[in-house]
C-alpha cells in the first residue's frame, strides 16, 4: 500500500514538474512572439508586405523570416533586404535564444539598441546597409559567442569599444564606411581568431597599432580611406596570411620592404595608393605569382618598374600612376603576357619612348588604359584597334605626333578618350563618329587641321567636348549644337572656325561651359542663347560678332562667367546682367555705349571689365553732357562773335582736340592693357590645378598667409607659377580676394610679381574656390637669402651690393604704389 502511495506521489510531483516546465517554455515562447510584435511595430513602413503575416494568430515560427531550434524558439532572424522603414526595436533583446540576426540592406534609422547585448548566444549579427546613427554599444562585446559582426554602410560614429578583445570567438569584423573617429584600439590585436578586418571609410586617426602583427590568422586587412599617419609596423608585413593588404588614401610613409613579396606570399590584393609612401617598387612583389591586383598610384614612388610583370598572369590591375617612375614604354610590352588585366594605369610619371606596337597585343579584357602625362613618343600604332573592350582611352600630355588613326573608330565601347596636349596633326579621322558610346571627347591642344566633321554629330552620348588649340577652319557644323547630351563642356576655342553662330545653339539645353573664344565667328550673339538654361560659363571673346548683347542673356539665372571681350559688339549694357550671380563680365574691347547700370554686380568693379568702350558713360549727367554739350558750345559761338573770331576760335579747338584726343588714346591703350585678367591671361580650372599640384599636396606647398596658402607647380604649357588659394571660410578672405583683384588688375612694375592668370570656380565638391596664379620666383624668398643663410651655387652669400640693389628695387616697388599708380596704395 505505501508503495502505492509513494508511485502516486512520483507521478503528482512529475506531472507538475512537466506542468511547470511547459508553462514556462509557452511563457518563453510567448515572449518570442512579444518581442517579435514588437519589432513589428517599430516598422514605420513595410511596403512590401513582408511581415503580414506576423500576428495572424498561427505559430512564430511559420512567419516571415523567422526560424524556430526544435524546441521552438526563435533562433534565426533573417529580415535582409525587404526595404523595411523603421528603428530595431529595444525588445530584440528578449530573443534570447537567438543565434543570427540579418537585417541588412533596409531602412533602419536611430541608435543600435543596447539590449542587442543580452543575445548571449548570438554568433552573427549583419546590420550592414542601413541608416544607423549613434556609436557602437559597448554592450554588445557581452556577446561573447559573436563570430561575425557587420555594422558597414551606415552612419555611425564615435570610437572603436576598447572593449572589443572580449569577442574572443570573432573571425569578421565589418565595421567600414561609417563615421567612425578616434584611434584603432590596440585591444584588436587580442582578437587571435581574426582573420577579416574592415575599417575602411572612416576617419580613424593616430599610428597602426604594432600589435596587429599578432593577427597570425589575419587574410583581409582592409584599413584604407581614413586619416591614419605615420609607418606601416613592420610586423604587419610578417602575416604570411594576408590575402588583402589595402591601406589607400591614408597618410602613411615609409618604404615598401624589398623582400615583400616572400614575406607575403599569398597576396591577391595590395592596395597602398593616395599616400606617401617612398623609394622603389620591391622587385619581390612581382614574383607573388598570384596576386591580382595592385595599386600604388598617388605616391613618392621612384626608380624603374622591376621585371617580372610577364609573370602575373592572374593580374587584373596595375596601378603605378601619379609617382615619380622613371622607365619606358617596355612595361607595355612586359605587361602583354597578364591576359586578365582589366586596367593598367602609368599615368603622370616619366615614362618615355615610342608608343609599342604591341599595344595590340594587351588583354582583350582590358577596360580602361592611362598613359597620359608622361614623354610617349611617336604615333599612335594602328593596332590599338585591337582593344575592342576598352572604355577609356588616355594618352594625353604627352608627346605623340603623326595623324589620328581611323582604327580608333573601332573601339566601340569607349567612353572616354584623351588625346589632349600632344602634337597630333592631320585631319579628324570621321571614324571617331563610330564612337558612340563616347561621353568625353578630349584632343585639343594639338595641331589638327582642317574642317570638325559632321560625324562628331553622331556622338549621341557625348557630356563634353574639347577641340581647342589647333587649327581647325570653317564653319561649326550644325551637328554639334544638336547634341543635346552636352551638359558639361563644349570648348572649340582658339582655332579658326569662322561662319555665323546659329540658333541650334539653343538646343543645348543640359551645357554648364561654352568656350568658343579665339576664332573668326562674325555673327550676332543668337537669342536661342536663352535657352541654355544651365549655362555657368561663356566665352565667345576675340572674334568678330556684332550686334547687340541681347537683354534675354540675363534670364540665364546660372551664368557666373560671361566674357565677350575683344568682339564688335555695338549698343548698350543689358540691365538684366546687374542681377546675375556672375563671378566675372568682361565686355571690354567692344563699341558699347550709353549708361553703365550701376546696380548688382556693377557696384563690384573687381569683376567687371569695361575697358576699350569709350562711349560708355557711368552716370546720366555725363551722358547727357556727352551728347549735347559740344552742339551747344557751337551755337554759343556763333551767335556771339564775328565770323574772323570763329576762324581763330575753330583753329585753337582744333588743336586742344588733337592734344586731348593724343591723350585719350593713349589713356585708352593703358586701359585696354590694364584688363590682364581675362583678355591676355585665360582663366584657369580647378581641375588643372589640382592636377599640376597633385591634389594640392604639402610637398608644393610653399608659404601660407592670414588668407590662404601657397603652393609652387608647372603649368602644362611648362610655366612655373606660384599657386595662391585663398581659404574662403577664413573672415575677410572674400574681401581679400576682390581687392587683390582689383590692385593687380592695375599694376605694372619690374619689381612686382606678375600674375599670369586667376581661377574664380568650384572644386569637386561644389564649394566655391579662388586662386591668383602668380609667376614663380624660382630663387625662393627674400627672407630665406637674409634669414635663412641661402647661398649661390658656389656656396656664397648675398653680398653688400646684391643687398644694396635688393633694398633700391623694393623702394622702388613701394614709390611706384604709393604714387605712380592710381591714388595710392595701403600698404
């Protein structure tokens, strides 16, 4: 009987112990499906309807994206992709069974909870491609199982979690394309499993840890777009691991180890562009036979490209453009034997020799190819018609000569081709109206000859068209002004193009820049011109056109530079150009007349040119007496005084008009050359000088001011200047720049340093930049010859009369200003 009752006990406390463990696990579960509504609820938007199904009264574990472990709890999360609007609800904490978590490539916006840290269990979390704000929760190192972590393509900020070593089970970790700061935190180099690092596209600063050579599992170290200084540690290039070695657009120096590529030796990928780094390429990185890429452009790289390039036969990149590599046209040929190369670019180096026939021979794959700025030689070889997968083509800056060959016309993917700066001669082969995928058409500054071809019409695509400087004749094709595609640049400046300008001009509506400058065009100024609505630069000085300026080019409400100097334009001043945001008019050298308008951008004299027009007048008061007080004067004397007295009167104002017109001309000649900045200086781009500055590099940089900075380069024309920008966020720099303008316009002394052009533009960015582009005074500073001890050639000093004549010239310079020119000058 007592067993009995002890059997009936067993099964009493059993059957509650079950009792109690499956309310509990149906609590569980229930909170599960909470948490879960909860996150649903979160979504501002689900326009795909991907989560209807949750809440319909059946089990969790059937919805949308959500999977259930056996005992039917959530343990995978996967939401990726479903372009869900919203914030990660704090409850996702309470999954606490959960493993995965994917929520990638959504809409996601706010903070990353912190609850995320009580997902003990979590091995990979992917919040990658959101709008995620805030800093990386500390928290979240409490989960410790974590293996994959990708947080990459939002926006967070902050620093790095110091804490990090706690995820000691972590292989991956994506943190890239953020808005990290700080420092790399030395605590990484504990992560002994690590082998994926990703930081790229942050603004991380300081040195890279040493410690990081402790990553003995490391393959992808990706460090590259930050702010980091200093040397590359060289225990980082003992992880015979790495696969990936990409460090670019940092501020890293230093040398490349020589033996690189036997301490690496299964590198795919090195990427060390846009830094600093010095001294030759290791002859050892081209026997790491399976590498695939590399990119070491936009470094202080010299010497010789060492052999071994006909070895990489995995090679899809090579990048060496923008150093100092001394070498010549046989890399082409070496790199023949890479039949995976899809880009090679040696561009902006001192590369010299003939352009190689084997050229031809290069990959088929072969999509872009940079050889500009460099000393090719000869023509360009027939055979480059065997590139038919190219889309960019660059060669100019060089010094290539001969014809153009009709094979180019059989590049038929091209977008791209430079030919610019050379010394190309012939006519413009027609073939190149095959090209028409073409967006960028550049061969100016060459000597091309003859008519532009109807052909160009073709070029359905094209953004932007440059055929300046060279000597091409007759009329522009009707074609070109229908080629509604240009929106950027269409430039057939200084050539000899005569005819009319028609009204197809106004089909280019999308055009930012028209330059047709230095030609023989003798029309009017067609009113179609209106309807470049996007118009922000127009040149059509020194011609011959005619006419009047048509009041309609103030309704163009972009316009920032109109030049039309130098023409024959007769009439008055359109009123509309006063309210213009014009960064520069110049109208001078014409035969306007009447009343300048005095408002808007005519109150700024630094920016408008009106020299050579001397019927214009400035106030009503002057014209008024212009026109009518020489017709009164005469009646005066004729009525009052004998015929005798006219006679003596006419000869004596006859010769006070021939002193006083020998005077206005030469008043107006002074006035015609004090116009330098546009009529004998062309204006100068931005991109060019960020180009012969490379990027405005503090290797050029030669002084800075209260206003700006000074850096020294070579124009491509070979000019040695000294490049002036004015930092425009520094108070008074506006101010600065106009009246620096407006000074220079006016002076003229040996003494003084010549301004030889100005940049009034945009950089890359939109932002508003300002340059003067003065001669350079190659001989350094006065104050490096007196301060400094800078000596001659033979080691000697300046001696006592170099002193005396130094002091004399300076007076003179400073008496000049004070007196000579205009009413003085403050100095």
């Amino acid at each position: 009987m007592r067993i009995y009752v002890h059997l009936l006990l067993f099964f009493l406390v059993l059957s509650t112990v079950l009792l109690l463990v499956s309310c509990q696990a149906t609590l569980i579960k229930r909170k599960d499906r909470e948490a879960l509504l909860d996150l649903k609820f979160f979504i501002a938007n689900d326009s795909s309807g991907a989560l209807s199904s949750w809440g319909n009264g059946s089990s969790a574990c059937t919805w949308t994206g959500v999977l259930c472990n056996h005992g039917g709890r959530v343990s995978k999360l996967d939401l990726r992709g479903l372009n869900l609007v919203g914030r990660i609800s704090p409850s996702i904490g309470n999954l606490s069974a959960l493993h995965s978590l994917y929520l990638q490539d959504n809409n996601f916006v706010g903070n990353i909870p912190n609850q995320l840290g009580m997902l003990g269990r979590l091995q990979v979390l992917n919040l990658s491609g959101n709008l995620l704000t805030g800093n990386i929760p500390s928290s979240l190192t409490n989960c410790t199982n974590l293996m994959t972590v990708d947080l990459s393509w939002n926006t967070i900020s902050g620093n790095i979690p110091s804490s990090i070593h706690l995820l000691q089970r972590i292989r991956k970790l994506f943190i890239g394309k953020n808005k990290l700061d700080g420092s790399i935190p030395p605590s990484l180099g504990n992560l002994s499993l690590l082998n994926t690092l990703d930081v790229n596209t942050n603004n991380l600063t300081g040195t890279i840890p040493e410690v990081l050579g402790r990553l003995n599992y490391i393959q992808y170290l990706q460090l590259s777009i930050n702010n980091l200084k200093g040397f590359v540690p060289l225990p980082l290039y003992n992880l015979s691991t790495l696969a990936l070695f990409a460090f670019a657009k940092n501020d890293l120096s230093g040398e490349i180890p020589t033996d690189i590529g036997f301490r690496l030796p299964n590198l795919r990928v090195f990427h060390i562009c846009i830094n600093k780094f010095s001294g030759p390429i290791p002859s050892s990185l081209h026997n790491v036979t399976n590498i695939e890429s590399i990119r070491m452009s936009n470094n202080l790289l010299t010497g010789s490209v060492p052999p071994g390039l006909n070895g990489l036969h995995n090679l899809t990149m090579y990048n060496i453009g923008f150093n100092h590599i001394s070498d010549t046209t046989r890399i082409i040929t070496d790199l023949t034997n890479c039949s995976k190369l899809q880009l090679i670019a040696l561009d902006e180096n001192l590369i010299e020799g003939s352009f190689p026939d084997s050229v031809g021979n290069l990959s088929s794959s072969l999509i872009k190819l940079y050889l500009g700025g460099n000393r090719i030689n000869g023509q360009i070889p027939p055979s480059i018609r065997s590139l038919t997968s190219l889309t960019l083509l660059n060669v100019s800056y060089n010094q290539l000569s001969g014809s153009i060959p009709s094979e180019i016309g059989h590049l038929s993917e091209l977008t791209v081709l430079g030919l610019a700066v050379n010394k190309l001669s012939g006519l413009i082969p027609v073939e190149i109206g095959r090209l028409t995928a073409l967006t960028t058409l550049e061969i100016n500054n060459n000597e091309l000859v003859g008519r532009i071809p109807e052909e160009l019409g073709l070029l359905q695509r094209v953004l932007s068209l440059d055929i300046s400087s060279n000597k091409l004749h007759g009329d522009i094709p009707a074609s070109i002004f229908a080629l509604r595609s240009l929106s950027s640049v269409l430039n057939l400046s200084h050539n000899s193009l005569s005819g009319g300008l028609t009204e197809t001009i106004g089909q280019l509506e999308n055009i930012i820049s028209i330059d047709l400058s230095d030609n023989l065009l003798n029309s009017s100024i067609p009113l179609s011109i209106v309807q470049c609505r996007s118009l922000q630069t127009l040149f059509l000085s020194r011609n011959g056109i005619s006419g009047v300026i048509p009041d309609s080019i103030g309704n163009i409400r972009g316009l920032q530079i109109l030049d039309l100097s130098s023409n024959k334009l007769t009439g008055s001043i359109p009123g509309s150009l006063a309210n213009l945001p014009l960064q520069l008019l110049n109208l001078s050298m014409n035969d306007l007349n009447g009343l300048v308008p005095s408002n808007g951008i005519f109150e700024n004299r630094s920016i408008v040119f009106l020299d050579g027009n001397p019927k214009l007048c400035y106030s009503r008061l002057t014209c008024y007496h212009s026109q009518y007080s020489s017709n009164r004067r005469r009646v005066h004397i004729v009525s009052a005084v004998a015929p005798a007295s006219a006679v003596a009167i006419s000869i004596l104002i006859l010769i006070f008009v021939f002193f006083l017109s020998r005077r206005y001309l030469v008043s107006a000649k002074t006035r015609a050359q004090d116009s330098i900045i546009k009529v004998n200086h062309p204006l100068i781009s931005y991109e060019e000088l960020w180009r012969v500055t490379n990027n405005f590099d503090q290797r050029n940089l030669i002084g800075v001011g209260s206003f700006g900075s000074v850096y020294k380069a070579i124009l491509h024309d070979g000019t040695p200047v000294a490049i002036k920008v004015l930092d425009l966020s520094k108070v008074g720099a506006p101010k600065s720049w106009v009246a620096e303008c407006q000074t220079l316009r006016n002076l003229r002394h040996r003494n003084l340093i010549k301004l030889v052009t100005i940049c009034a533009s945009a950089d890359f960015a939109g932002n508003d930049f300002r340059a003067l582009v003065y001669e350079l005074m190659s001989q350094g500073s006065l104050e490096d010859w007196i301060h400094q001890g800078k000596q001659h050639e033979d080691g000697a000093g300046l001696n006592a009369e170099e002193v005396l004549n130094i002091a004399i010239d300076a007076a003179s310079a400073l008496e000049y200003m004070h007196s000579d020119w205009g009413t003085g000058c403050a100095l």
